[in-house]
C-alpha cells in the first residue's frame, strides 16, 4: 500500500466526509460497518494484480471515512463490474456497488470524465465493449 | 413448444452474427420456435448499480415493456450482456415498486411496464430441452473434441440472475458433453475476462485473458467456447496482444458455443 | 371477595410514565377492593413483606398486583402469598411496565388509563378464579441419555454414581462419538483415546448403566417423571453374548467398503467392528453392503469360520420399552459436507481434506497408521495450507454463528503436522484467532511463535487442481497483498452443524430447536441446560458447537439436574390444566384431533362418551378451548367465563366499534 502519512486523525476525517460516506451508502444501498474484512472480495478479484490498493482496503477507507485516500486510487477504475466480490462474501456486502457509488460521487462532483473519447482504442470493437466502457467512464 | 420471444441486442446483429446465425439454426433443429421482437433498443450494455441513476435504467425498462406489449411473458436474449443488464433492472424494479412507478411516469407516453416479465438465456432453454433430445439430433459428432467451456461472470453473478451455480457451473459442460465433445477441467472458467477495460486499456485485458486461456492449455483443452460477445472478442482478438507481451504464448481457437452447436447438429 | 391491590413503581420503569397516585384512586373506588395501595420496588423483600402483612391484616382473600411480566415475577409473587396462606391462582398479576409504561413512555395520560384498564380486567378475571392444587406426578427413578459420545458418557456415569439406573443409547455400534476419532486434543496434547476408552468400559460396566449401541429412539410418549421410550435395536446378525471378538469372520469377508470411523479414507469389511477399541467389542455385519440381504443367502463365509457359531442372518430389529423419569439430550454434532463449500471444489478434489479427515490421518490407529498422506497419490505433503471458518460466520448461506473450536483444532493439526513432518511447511489462512479457554492462547501462541506455522489473515476465495499440486487463492489483509500458495495438502474447517437425525429427535421428544437445527435451552445463561420440554436435558454440542471440557462441564449439569429431580419422589407439575365439562361435551373429538400433546381421549358410551384429558400430558396451551364450539373445555386459571369477564373490563372505557364486540362475544 502506498500512501504518503499513516496517520489518520479519525474525529476530523469522519466529520469532514461524513456526507460523501452518506451519499454513498445511499446511492450503492450497502451497509459499510456490515463488512468484517475477511479479505475474500480481494482473495476473488480478477484485476487486483493491476490495482495500487485491495478492494478490502478500499471498504476499509470507507469504514475509516478516509475519503482522500480512497479518491486517488487506480483501483477503483480498474474494476471490472464482474459481480465477484459480491457474489463470494460471507456477508453479503456486494462490493462493486460500492465501487460505482464512489466512482460515480466523482464524477459527478467533478464533472469530468475519467476517459476521453479520443483516449480510447482505436480499433473495431464490438458495440457493448465502447458503450459500457462510456456508461463506467463518464459523467 | 409455445413461440418464444428473443431480444438480439445491438452486438448480434453486427459483430457477434455468428452466434445468431448458428443459435437460430440450432434453435429451429430442436424444434424451438423463436420469434424476434418486432421494436427493440440497446439493453444499455451494464447494469448501472447506483440506486438512484433511474435514467439508465430507462434502456432497458423500454425493452421489456416492448416485450410486455407482444403479450409474452418471457424474454430470450443470447448475449450473456443483455442477459444481465435486462435481468438486473427487472429485479431491481420488481423489487422497488416506488421506482418503477418514477421510470412509469417518466416514459408516460407508453403503457406502464408491470414488471411481470422474466428474461431468460438461451442456455436455460437449452437445458429445459434437455441433454436426451440434443443428442438424438446430433449428426456430427465432435468425437471427444476437448472443450474448455468458459461461462466469464455475467451468466452467473449476481447470485440472483445466475442461471447456474457461480462456483461450479455445469451447464455448459453438459451441453457440450451431449454433442460427443469432452469437457476439460478448467477452474478458471468463472474468471472475469477484464470486460470492458478492453476499450481503454487493452493490456489488462491480455494480461488477464493470457492466465485464462493458459490455464484452458494446461488441462489439455483445444478449443475455448463462450456465450457472451464481449468475452469472444477479449478471448479471441486480443491474442494478438497478449502475444506482445508473451511473445511465446501459442494461440488457441475460440468459438461461441452455438457454432460449435450447429456444427454438431448439421445444420 | 375481599380484594387487595398492590400497585408498583418498579422505580422509575412504571412510574415514570404511569401516574401510580391516579391509578389507585380509581381503583379504590371499585367494589370489593378493600385496600389499593401502591409501592416502590414489591418485588423486594420488604414489598413482599407488606403484601403478606396486609393479607393477614386486612383478611384479604384474593389479590391483584399490578406490576411487570408474569414471567419474571409470577413466581415469585405467587410464593410470597401462599406464604402468607393464600392459594397462589387467586393471585392475578396485571402487566403495566412490559404492556404498558415501558412501550407508551410518550404518551402518560394514555398510559395511565390503560394501567387502570388493565387492573380492571385483572379483578374481572379473580371474579371467577378457583383455588388450584399442583399435580403431583410419581417420578420414576430410571434416566434415558440419548447418545454415546463424551457427553453422554459423562452424564451417564454422573447420574448412575448417583444410584439411579441409566440407558444409555447409541445409535452406531460403538461408543465413543467423534472423540474416539481424535487423534489428540487441545491444549492438552492428550491422547484422545486414552483418555476416552478408561471411561467408555467404565460406563458399559457400571451396574447401573444399561448400554444398548446401534439402537435408535422410535418413539417417546408421556410426560416428565413418566416417560415411555420405544427403543428399536437394529439387528447385528451377531449375537453378542457368544461373539469371542476373535476377528476370523473378518478375514474372509469378500466385501470392502470405505469405514466410516476413518471418514473414508480407510476401508472395513461387511462384517467389521468400527475401531479396535470399540466398546461393546461386538461385530455387526452391515447388510447394505454384506453381499445377502433380508431374503437371501448367498454368502455364508463368516457364518462357517465363526468357531461359537455367533452369526445368525436371520436377526430382526427388536423392540424395546422402557419407562424412565427424565431424558438426557446428547446426540452431538457433525461436520458440514464439502458438497456445501463449492468454492473449495465441493468434495470433488481428494486432497482437500476436512478436519475430522486429518485426525483419522494423523491418529496412530488410523488408515495410514499416523503418517500424514495425500489422499491422492499417498506421498506426505510437504506443504499444507489450513483453512479456518469454512461455511461458519456465513449469514448469506444461513450460517452467521461462529462454530468456536475451529482456531484451536487448526492450531493443534498445524502443530501435529510440523511434528509428523519437521521439514514441512504450514500456513493458516484465518480472519480472527479465537482461543478462550484455559491455556488456549497460550497454546495458539506457540503454534504461531514456536512452531513457525504461518498464519496469514484473510480468506481463500478458490482452491483448483494444477499438475499434482492444489493452488490456493487467497489473500493476507495484514500486508495488504493476495497470496497463491501451490499446497500439496488443503485442509479445510467445516462449519459444526447438528448431527444427523436431531430434527426428528427433537420432535419425537417435542422439544425445540432453532434456527440452525440445534436444541433449544430454557436461557443461555442462567439454565443452558434445561430444554423447553419439561424432563428433557440437553448436553453437549447438541445445544450448540462447543469443546470437549464444556461438553463435559454441561454433560455433569445435565447428571445434577437430574438427580436433583429424581431425589424427590414425585414432581409437581402446575395445574394450569384444562378439564372438560362432560355435560356439555358433544364428543366431536376436535379438541382431541387439536392437542399437540396428545392429551386428550374420549371416554364413556353413548350419550354420555365425552372428551378427558390426562392431566400429566397437558401443557395449558389452551388451543382445546379455542375450537371448542360448545365451550365444554377450559384451561383452570384461564376459564372461558374469567378470560370474557376479563375482556369486558378492559373495554368498558372504549366505545363504538369495541362496542359491538362485546355484545356479540
């Protein structure tokens, strides 16, 4: 894991991000305490050899309220949507709700896409691959 | 057999045509009688997972209340993707009787959609034909072609929409076992192929998708079969990728499994 | 009638939305009651004094306390007026802090008035209250103990050191249960066996126990003090008293099938005793597998080697009654299947193990005489990978308990491998470490230290076959990375569920159980080892997942419970009962098809053959007065006549709609 500062002053972030974690926990409908990191999202994810922090560490953040660490992370847009994580854990947690939920206070806070077209591959793809790409990707 | 409804999608009738082509094909040799939609739009590809994004949901509401009007209370689609975009957002509005009345009033210019749909894959409709009659049509028999039969994540997650067991699905195998082919073991078969991260980043996806088919290899399979458009083209066109960044990997055929289908039952 | 009531505050819990002062004005002013009068705390020994002081003052002869649930007090305010000499049923107790103060804290006034109703319908209902005697029921001296493992072991030598006879069943051929399956337990490190086989030929020589193995309960009817159990003892085609245990008969058996005592992994024939020290020393010939069945001879080999002639096929199940006082529960538990856990291959892989498969590897009588072998090709592993809550802490596939001995027994398998094969290599995938016991961190803690046994934090989200190894998918939180281990040996912790055949046993004794299939206690904490049904007592893993010294512990709570009831001669069963009207009864027989006690026959001929009900069998469930059409039947204590006066009172205040109620009712 590689964050500047291990520190984390829990009274000030909590107050501070105290309406993100809200609207993410109303826009996924997940409970975020509900998760007892057992690690089984992270052991079953496809794309966590490409991500900087694990998808359980990304909840965890959340449960911390350590928004700015969460925010500039690849992981959440290395996730595929592929429904493991929710699927295995034990509790029930579906996890790539709560990756869409942050992506999504992103872009829309931002209102800035996370890809441009002009990024994009320039080869023939199949319709779905470019459009679901769009609908993940953009504002 | 009553007629069936089928909702294509936008890939089926350009990229993916061959698994339309042989899947009808098929579908006629069995005695199955399907009818395409007569109106159909883009399902929206992904299942948006925000509860509050009801916009996105609109794609495929519009979809099933075109259904809906055909006076059929079952939907077939073939795409693995459609499958659960479509399944997904008639759960979520049979389940939240509020918001469907919101995307109701929304679309007011249509009749409301009642959610007493229920979309289906073609695999489960394959499996209610069941493995006896299959093989009584089979007239090339694929002579214990070794099979690694990919299901990829959208035909099996969430649990609620999965048309099998997400651990250890078998309906693949059972269809390819009845055409005479031999399945292989493969434990990566539930494996996410990288999806749609093929459009921005095409190394992850070959980087993913050189552990899967490696993986086929290993257990000795000769041929990768899949069900969704997404995954043919990750599996089948990204090799080209993944041989820049393993200049030793060796390219193995990938095909949808209604052509191997078709194949088998010459037609 | 001469009425008192006694209201109470129950500190602040009643007053505090309740105005006590109101209430007994109002109440006062009713008719018969002599003295309204309210306190702080009647639960307390001065309340109870002033209750009995005031009985014998006033010549009080019924009473009314309005305070908390019958539940929590009933008992004890009922003693505290038959102290003073007064029956205990002309005592009504009105709920106004559960039903009342404590669910309409925001509403007083209304709380206030419901208080008042509510002490009205108590003095309706003593309108019409009789006098009741408790039942005495004779005790028979006799105990069932309902299972052959450590715990019912236990309880059977407790109860039978007491002087009173036990029957102690077992439904497999020998004693034992899953401990005679150990190799070692924890934290001990004792031999399992040595420490259980002293006991086990203990109890089948005691001349107070009674052993019957491969005997099953079929049916039990009565009531504590009265039990009548029908027992059917399954036919072993040996006859026990001539068996020699010589073992010739096995040596020419042409059958082998997989033994169950060692899950599997090693073999027995048809013909077979499950362990060497199996006790009673007694073969049994399995006749699913043995190659004749019920109507047909086809193999005599072990009927022509055994020299005292002690095999006879023509064996049937035999039935067997006895009458016992009271039942011990203690049927144990078993692991879940790996057909549940399809995540790590469902069964399908041979060298994914569970732990009960690695003590029959590990145990020195066992398949493999001890030495650790894969399953699958009989080479000893040189890494093995240990995975802890399997199927436990689960609530998406109905299984949120914890199952509790899995963290000690991993960290015992780890320390007996790394001392079977010094040059191996073990890692523990776990999420938390629970060692609570005595000596039980201590013990973890030397596995992890000591040892050098890797425990890595996080689940395994796969397990698949590679060439000859096990991969292993899982993840340590701890560093933050996800790990692949390539094992040669997978073991896994399957979730404790209640053993086989529990649901129906527990129906047979009409004792509860809960969500999960485990018997149900009286409560948790202060009597976890009383069952719902009176008479039934329950020890052991039955109850819930536990170890062997809680087992025990329970297993000798279970013995004093009973000897505490059998020390008297009879019990007193409360006479809350129902009774039937015989004029009234027009022997429909719907109350007897309604019983779930089966309390009720009918008696007598003709016109005059109407309903009775055996006073012993009766719970006071009242379902018999709810579909009598003629009011023939009623509950004592709770008479038709007491229960609609009572009605009527709590809805004199109301009107319109109740109105109409009351009228037609």
């Amino acid at each position: 894991m590689k964050w500047e500062g291990g520190c984390i002053n829990l009274r000030l972030v909590l107050k501070k991000n105290k309406h993100i974690l809200q609207k993410i926990e109303e826009i996924s409908g997940e409970n975020v305490f509900a998760c007892y990191q057992c690690g089984m999202c992270t052991a079953g994810c496809p794309m966590v050899s490409e991500m900087d922090i694990l998808p359980n560490q990304v909840i965890r953040l959340l449960q911390l309220g350590a928004m700015e660490e969460v925010i500039n992370t690849r992981t959440i847009w290395l996730c595929a949507s592929c429904y493991t994580c929710g699927a295995k854990c034990p509790k029930g947690v579906n996890l790539s709700r709560l990756m869409e939920a942050i992506r999504l206070v992103i872009l829309r806070e931002q209102n800035q896409d996370y890809v441009r077209l002009e990024e994009m591959v320039k080869e023939s793809l199949p319709q779905i691959a470019l459009i679901s790409a769009l609908r993940k990707f953009t504002a | 057999m009553k007629e069936m409804i089928y909702f294509p999608g936008c890939t089926l009738k350009t990229t993916a045509k061959p698994l339309e082509d042989s899947a009808l094909k098929v579908a006629e040799a069995l005695g199955m009688k399907i009818k395409e939609m007569p109106q159909w739009y883009c399902c929206g590809t992904v299942y948006s997972l925000a509860q509050d994004d009801l916009i996105k949901q609109l794609a495929s509401i519009r979809n099933l209340l075109q259904v809906q009007t055909t006076g059929h209370n079952e939907v077939m689609t073939l795409c693995a993707m459609c499958y659960n975009t479509l399944s997904q957002a008639n759960l979520f509005v049979k389940k939240d009787k509020e918001k469907l009345q919101k995307i109701n009033q929304f679309i007011s210019e249509q009749p409301d959609y009642k959610a007493e749909i229920e979309v289906k894959h073609f695999l489960t409709l394959l499996k209610k034909v069941g493995t006896e009659k299959i093989k009584e049509v089979v007239k090339n028999g694929l002579s214990g072609l070794r099979i690694a039969c990919y299901y990829g994540c959208l035909l099996l997650r969430p649990k609620e929409v999965g048309i099998d067991n997400y651990e250890q699905p078998t309906i693949l195998e059972e269809l390819m076992e009845a055409l005479g082919a031999k399945p292989v073991y493969f434990p990566y078969k539930t494996e996410c192929c990288g999806s749609y991260h093929t459009a921005v980043k095409p190394e992850i996806v070959a980087r993913r998708v050189y552990h899967i088919l490696e993986n086929a290899r290993e257990n000795r399979a000769e041929l990768v079969v899949t069900s969704c458009p997404l995954c043919y083209f990750n599996l089948k066109d990204r090799q080209k990728n993944i041989k820049k960044i393993y200049p030793e990997f060796k390219k193995i055929p990938v095909r949808y499994f209604t052509e191997i289908m078709s194949q088998a039952l010459g037609v | 009638m001469r009425i008192g009531v006694f209201v109470c505050h129950c500190g602040r819990n009643i007053a505090g939305s309740v105005d006590v002062k109101k209430v007994v004005d109002e109440i006062s002013q009713i008719k018969d009651v002599v003295l309204c009068t309210d306190y702080i705390y009647l639960c307390s020994e001065p309340g109870q004094l002033t209750i009995q002081e005031k009985i014998k003052e006033l010549n009080l002869t019924h009473i009314v306390i309005a305070a908390c649930t019958p539940s929590l007090h009933g008992v004890t305010f009922g003693r505290a007026v038959e102290a003073a000499g007064l029956n205990r049923y002309l005592l009504e107790i009105a709920n106004i802090r559960e039903q009342c103060s404590w669910v309409h804290q925001h509403h007083p006034e209304k709380a206030t008035k419901k208080a008042i109703s509510l002490i009205k319908g108590a003095l309706a209902k003593l309108k019409n209250a009789q006098p009741l005697k408790p039942i005495k029921v004779p005790l028979t001296r006799k105990v069932l103990v309902i299972g052959g493992g450590i715990a019912g072991i236990r309880a059977a030598l407790d109860i039978a050191q007491g002087g009173i006879e036990v029957y102690l069943v077992e439904k497999t051929p020998s004693l034992g249960g899953h401990m005679a399956q150990l190799s070692e337990t924890f934290p001990t490190l004792d031999c399992s066996s040595c420490i259980l086989t002293p006991l086990m030929v203990e109890a089948a020589h005691h001349k107070n126990i009674h052993v019957f193995t491969y005997t099953e309960v079929k049916k039990v009817k009565g009531v504590i003090g009265n039990f009548k159990v029908t027992l059917e003892k399954k036919p072993r085609y040996v006859v026990p008293e001539k068996c020699t245990g010589c073992n010739d008969c096995v040596d020419v058996c042409p059958v082998i099938v997989p033994n169950e005592f060692d899950q599997g992994l090693g073999a027995r024939k048809a013909i077979y005793v499950p362990f060497p020290q199996a006790v009673p020393l007694v073969y049994t010939v399995d006749l699913e597998h043995c190659l004749n069945d019920e109507k047909l001879i086809v193999c005599e080999q072990c009927f022509k080697i055994c020299g005292p002639k002690a095999i006879n096929f023509l064996m049937e199940p035999e039935e067997v009654e006895i009458q016992v006082g009271a039942i011990v529960v203690a049927t144990g538990y078993e692991l879940l299947s790996l057909d549940a856990l399809k995540e790590y291959g469902g069964g399908e892989y041979e060298d994914v193990i569970t732990s009960l498969d690695f003590e029959r590897l590990a145990s020195a009588s066992g398949p493999t005489g001890g030495v650790i072998k894969r399953p699958s090709d009989g080479k000893v592993p040189k890494r093995v990978v240990f995975i802890q809550c399997a199927g436990s802490r689960d609530p998406e596939h109905g299984r949120p308990y914890c199952s509790k001995i899995c963290c000690m027994y991993t960290a015992k398998h780890a320390l007996t491998y790394k001392h079977l094969v010094p040059d191996g290599e073990a890692c523990v995938f776990y999420i938390d470490v629970r060692a609570a016991g005595k000596r039980y961190e201590e013990f973890v803690q030397r596995v992890m230290g000591e040892e050098k046994v890797l425990y890595l934090r996080g689940k395994v989200s796969k397990v698949f076959r590679h060439n000859e190894k096990m991969v292993v998918l899982g993840v340590d939180t701890l560093s933050g990375k996800s790990v692949e281990i390539e094992a040669d040996l997978v073991v896994v912790a399957p979730a404790i569920v209640p053993s086989k055949g529990t649901q129906e046993l527990a129906k047979l004794l009409k004792s509860p159980v809960d969500e999960f299939g485990f018997m149900s206690e009286i409560h948790p904490k202060l009597r976890p080892v009383e069952s719902v049904s009176l008479g039934v007592y329950l020890a052991g893993a039955v109850q819930a997942p536990k170890d062997i010294s809680e087992t025990v512990a329970q297993a000798s709570a279970a013995a004093s419970k009973v000897l505490s009831l059998l020390s008297h001669k009879e019990a007193a069963l409360e006479p809350i009962v129902a009774h039937v009207n015989e004029e009234l009864c027009k022997a429909c027989r719907l109350c007897q098809k309604a019983c779930p006690f089966k309390a009720i026959t009918m008696v007598g001929k003709g016109k005059k053959r109407h309903a009775h009900v055996e006073e012993a069998l009766c719970q006071g469930c009242g379902v018999c007065m709810a579909i009598c059409e003629e009011h023939a039947i009623n509950v004592a204590g709770f008479t038709y006549e007491q229960l609609s006066t009572q009605l009527r009172a709590l809805l004199e205040d109301k009107i319109d709609g109740s109105e109409k109620a009351i009228k037609s009712g």
